[in-house]
C-alpha cells in the first residue's frame, strides 16, 4: 500500500513538473536559552515548493515537513497554497493559505487560510479579507489565546492526539482596508483598516474583538518616520464592553556610509484598568529576544543600529527596555512588587548570504533584570542563541 501511494506521488510529481517550476527549501535553527535553567531546542523544515500557471491562475504550493528537536518529532505543514487570480488589471484575489498583515503589524500579521482581494486605481488601494486560523498548525501559527480559550500551548503536539494538539485556536477574521500613498502629503503614506475576530474556539464564553487601525509613515531625504494605532473594542459576558489600545512610533536616520540606519521607536500597549482592558493582538508576537513577552499591558522602549558591513554581511545591534503598563497582565512568579519597571535587553544580529540561495544567521539577547525593581534580587540573567541555516535549489 505504502509503494503504491509513493508511486501515485511521484507520477503526479511528474506530471505537475513537466508545466511548472519547483524546488525545495531546507531550513534549521538550533537555539538554546537561559533563564534560571538551561533549554536547548531547534527545529529542520524541509519544504518542498511547485509554481505553476492554471489557466490565468498562478498556483503555488509549499508543504513538507517541521522536524521539532524539543519535542523529538516530525510535524507535517503545509506552509503555502496559494491561488493568485487577476481577472482585471485593478484587480485581483489570493485564496488558500496565505501571508497577509493587518496595516499596523502587529495585531493579525502571518499565515491564514482564506481570502483576500484588492481592487487597485493606481493612486489608491482598497481590499477586504475573509481568514480563518482553526485549520494551522499552532506553534508557528502562534494565535493569540483568549482568556477563556481551551487551546492549551504548553501541551506539546502528540501523532496519538493530533485533533487536540495540532490546530491552532480558531479565529475568524473579516477586514476592509485601505492604502492611500501620497496622503495628506506627498512623502507620506496612510493606511488605514476596520478588522473583526470572531471567536469560534468552542470556548464556553467567546471573546470577540474589533478594532480600527491606522499607519503612517513619512520620508524626507534620509529620515523616516512611522506611527501605527490600534482602537479595540472586546466584549465578554462577565465585563460587558471593553476598550483597549496600543501604538507604536519609530524615527530612523539613514547616514548612508554602510547602508547604515540609526532609529528610535516606542511601541506602547494598554494593561486592565477601570474602563480599559489589555490590548489583545490576535497573532501573539514575542517583543524580545532574551525575554519575550507578548504585546499586553507592555510598553518597550527601543534603539537599534543596523548596517550592511559587506554586499552578503549585514548586521544590527539592539537595546530595548521594557515597562509594564499594568500589574495583571505580565505574570511572572518571579516578580516582587508592583514595580512596573522589568528591565533592559540587549541584541544583536548578523545575516550572511554568500550566495542568494544560501544563508546563515545568528541572534542574540540578553536581558538584565536587575535593570529593573519587579524582579526579585537573585533573578539571574537571561540569555537566548540562536543559529539558523537556510538552502534553497
């Protein structure tokens, strides 16, 4: 059975190759970290890839394999599927699984399974989308769990109980946006979007968002600025109607001797208060490297410094420091008083590609507590390393 279903794919592997493009793509990250106690973990994707035109429909498929070291298992993905139609020149659709980012980027921002259209006049763009997140693998989907979600993310993914530790909670999001280039001036940019997350978790109590977002960002010679803002609006059963709030500003300076930029940013995101809730990003994104809380009830300040030393060497160097913006929604049983003042954190980064189908990667962090006054005295400092590789032909 298992030869016949192996020659079945390869005669539809050959079919398929005859009219299209492919390839594959290897991709390996070790990486340990330390926060009081030592974890070393990692994981190999093997990714296999086909293009090809439909019709007037280009398609294009990624799925293979996500090798997880922690766990010591093979996952399968499919990573991309994608149906890409432009019926009209001002218009066009993607649907399958595909990589779409709400205008701020940091409330829905990664892979989703649905739809998404354009329509484009050239001075400006409009577009809706209809995604959901039930059908996606997880731990690199990372949706963001509600409060009374069932999803549980420290339950490590089983072959033996794969309907219960594969999917990802499940969303649904429905947007209508905006790209207005040239608006209000001709250096600057604004868009601007409605998006509405309907819990369908199966959760006893839902947890419905919707929020109004907005970005700008402003060039002139070698400075840039950009402003994003996010208004929610959540409601539950137990607290009725709740407004919650983030933004983030970064300024940067291109001095232009190695490609270089110096920039400076704030990214601020509400805690719980009387009429406020904590900010809920529906895609849950890590704020540091070394110490990674999510973006709720957080405000990181930020400066990097980031230059392209050689054509295939570039590299950046980081510091961040983190305030909680309340003290309910950052845990940690390590904290000590109401002090929201957790600490500094330093990174760096470099990225080699001596050929364009070849690269390589180190990140790394490390984050001092005692920067701070909500850690205890004896919290050590966290460190995290990462090593990457990635091939592709």
């Amino acid at each position: 059975m298992k030869q016949n279903i192996i020659i079945i794919a390869l005669l539809i592997f050959c079919v398929f190759g005859a009219f299209a493009d492919f390839g594959a793509i290897i991709s390996g990250e070790f990486a340990t970290t330390y926060d009081g106690e030592t974890q070393v973990g990692g994981n190999t994707i093997f990714a296999p890839w086909l293009s090809m035109p439909i019709g007037n429909i280009d398609f294009y498929l990624s799925a293979g394999i996500n090798a997880d070291y922690r766990i010591k298992t093979v996952i399968p993905e499919i990573f991309r599927l994608e149906f890409l139609f432009n019926p009209f020149s001002f218009l066009s659709a993607r649907a399958g699984r595909i990589y779409w980012a709400d205008p701020t980027g940091f409330t829905a921002t990664g892979r989703f399974d649905g739809v998404d259209a354009i329509y484009d006049m050239g001075s400006f763009r409009l577009g809706a989308a209809l995604l959901y997140t039930g059908l996606l693998y997880k731990d690199t989907a990372n949706i963001n769990v509600s409060p009374k979600d069932t999803k549980d993310y420290s339950e490590n993914f089983s072959w033996k109980n794969f309907g219960k530790t594969y999917f990802a909670p499940g969303r649904i999001l429905t947007s209508f946006y905006g790209d207005f280039p040239g608006l209000p001036y001709k250096r600057g940019d604004i868009n601007a979007g409605l998006l509405f997350q309907f819990d369908v978790s199966g959760a006893d109590e839902r947890f419905h968002t919707q929020y109004l977002l907005l970005h700008y960002t402003y060039y002139y010679k070698r400075f840039d600025l950009g402003a994003s803002g996010a208004m929610g609006i959540e409601k539950t059963e137990a607290r009725g109607v709740m407004w919650e709030f983030a933004y983030a500003l970064e300024g940067g300076w291109q001095a232009g001797l190695l490609n270089d930029r110096l920039s400076f940013g704030l990214r601020w995101a509400s805690g719980e208060g009387s009429r406020t809730s904590a900010f809920f990003p529906i895609t849950a994104g890590a704020q540091g490297v070394a110490f990674k809380p999510l973006f709720s009830g957080i405000m990181v300040m930020r400066g990097k410094y980031e230059a392209r030393i050689f054509p295939s060497l570039a590299a950046h160097l980081g510091a961040r420091y983190f305030v909680r913006t309340d003290d309910v929604s950052f845990r940690d049983t390590n904290l000590v008083n109401d002090s929201y003042l957790l600490g500094l954190e330093l990174d760096a980064k470099a990225l080699w590609v001596p050929l364009s189908d070849i690269s390589f990667s180190l990140n790394y962090g490390v984050f001092f507590p005692k920067a701070g006054k909500a850690y205890n005295n004896e919290e050590p400092v966290h460190w995290s390393l990462s090593l990457g590789a990635i091939f592709s032909f």
